[in-house]
C-alpha cells in the first residue's frame, strides 16, 4: 500500500508543468548509518546525469522516499560549453515520506553513495529529480535574460521552494547575500531571487 501511494504522488509531480539558502556541500557526518557503496560509476556525468543514476537505487531500496534538493558547486566542462558540478561537493537529499528519516546521497571516487539518517530534511517541498531543464540551460537562460554567467565554484541547488510564489523546481545558483533562480520547467527568471536574499 505505501508503494502505491508513493507511486502515485510520483506520477503527480512527474506530471507538473509547472529563501535563497546556501549550498550545504560537505560529506555527510559520520555519526550516521554506514554508508553503502553501490557499483554505480558517475565519472563523466553531469548533474542532471547523477540524479538520473541515484534513482534506480532509491526506487528499489528506498521506495518511500521522495527527492528534496541536489546541490554542488558549478565546473565548467569543456565538452558542448556544459555546465557540471564538482563531484566532490556534490550532494542530494531524499526524504521519507512514512517517517522522520532521509538519505544523503554523495559521490567519493566517482561512486555514489548513499548514507541513512534518523532525521528529516525540513525546508523544501518534495519534488522530481526529472526536470525539464538542465543546469547547462538554466545557466545559459540567466546570461539570455539577465545578462549574468556564474563562476566555477558557485553554489548551485536545485529544489522547490516552501513559497507561496513559486511553483515549480529551481534552479538557484548563488550564496545567501546574492543569488538567482532559473525555474527547471518554464525557464523564467523568478524576480524574488535575482540577486537578492529572499
């Protein structure tokens, strides 16, 4: 039964057409569960292409859980002017939806791991890894709109938002004092975030 409702609310937020907070990039705490290895390799993948990677995993040992937020620091990569993350500050965050429990997912060696915690991520709305837009295209929609092109190692995190203004996943790329948002399925600009903390 609570596979069903997960996969159920799923499907809802799959089907969605439609606080500017800090990357939080380090390695979970080892205080936690152990950490699992997993063979899956994520050398040449870009950020959109982890989170494509984790989901086989969380569905199968995890299915009552819901992705939160993805964050990392921006890399520049030379192939097709792309957008990627640092794979070391790379970080994704998955909640229970039956419990107070989440998974903290990272990479160490080009691998993902996956990290068990008694504890919920509060702060976001549950949303879907699988948005339209990638990270190379939301950057490419603020040099377009605001004329703006990040550093590398800026923060990036994508996640919906607890506001009632926004609807939909974005892309926030920035720090607390100045930072912009890119929304991953209309492509606009939200004003609330362009370089200012909300």
């Amino acid at each position: 039964m609570k596979k069903l409702i997960f996969s159920i609310m799923m499907a809802l937020m799959c089907g969605m057409m439609v606080s500017c907070t800090q990357c939080s990039t380090a390695a979970p705490e080892n205080d936690q569960t152990a950490v699992e290895d997993t063979a899956v390799i994520v050398k040449n993948d870009y950020f959109r292409g982890i989170l494509l990677k984790i989901w086989p995993t969380m569905n199968k040992k995890y299915p009552d859980y819901a992705f939160y937020e993805a964050s990392g620091h921006l890399k520049k990569l030379e192939k097709d002017d792309m957008w990627g993350v640092d794979h070391n500050t790379f970080r994704a965050t998955y909640n229970s939806l039956v419990g107070p429990a989440s998974v903290i997912v990272y990479v160490e060696n080009d691998t993902l791991k996956f990290k068990e915690k008694d504890e919920p991520w509060i702060g976001d709305r549950y949303t879907t890894p699988f948005v339209m837009c990638d990270l190379t295209l939301a950057i490419k929609t603020l040099q377009k709109e605001i004329n703006y092109v990040p550093e590398e190692g800026t923060p990036v995190v994508l996640r919906h938002q607890v506001h009632p203004d926004i609807c939909e996943p974005q892309y926030i790329i920035g720090s607390m004092v100045s930072c912009h948002a890119v929304n991953a399925y209309s492509l606009k600009v939200d004003p609330l975030s362009d370089g200012e903390k909300r």
